[in-house]
C-alpha cells in the first residue's frame, strides 16, 4: 500500500474516532448540539450562526445532521488535526 493511501485511511479513521466521541446520542451523526459541544472541547466556542454556518456548507443531505462522510469532509476542508 502506497504511503498516500495509508494516510488517507489513517485519516479517515481518525475522524470516525472523533465522530463517535462527539456522537452522545450514539445515532452515529452529530447534530447542532453535538458539534458546538465538540468544537468547545477543541477549545473552539462556535456562535449559533458558526454553527448555522457550518450545517449549511457540510449537511449536504439536509437532514440536520452531519453524518460520517460530512463530518470527514469538513474536517478536510477545515484542515482540522
């Protein structure tokens, strides 16, 4: 396996890990509450309208929640750890 490839898994596994810690429902989505309370403990304190924001770029779906492939595409674009 080339080194891109295990990066990219290694990724991919990492944002599967922070999901689920962030996911206090256990429904495997985050919603509003869930992503401000994550980002609070990243010491990051997102207004109402970061989060708005945030569902609006990455919900693609609209369901009010972001699911795993949303939440691993904004932890790419927003270049998170």
């Amino acid at each position: 396996m080339n080194e891109q490839r295990l990066l990219v898994r290694q990724c991919r596994a990492k944002a599967s890990v922070v999901l689920e810690s962030w996911d206090h429902s256990g429904t495997r989505h985050v919603d509003r509450n869930e992503l401000k309370r994550g980002f609070l403990g990243m010491g990051l304190a997102l207004s109402d309208t970061d989060v708005s924001e945030i569902f609006e770029e990455y919900d693609v779906d609209r369901s009010g929640l972001i699911d795993i492939n949303e939440f691993r595409e904004m932890v790419r674009e927003m270049n998170l750890p």
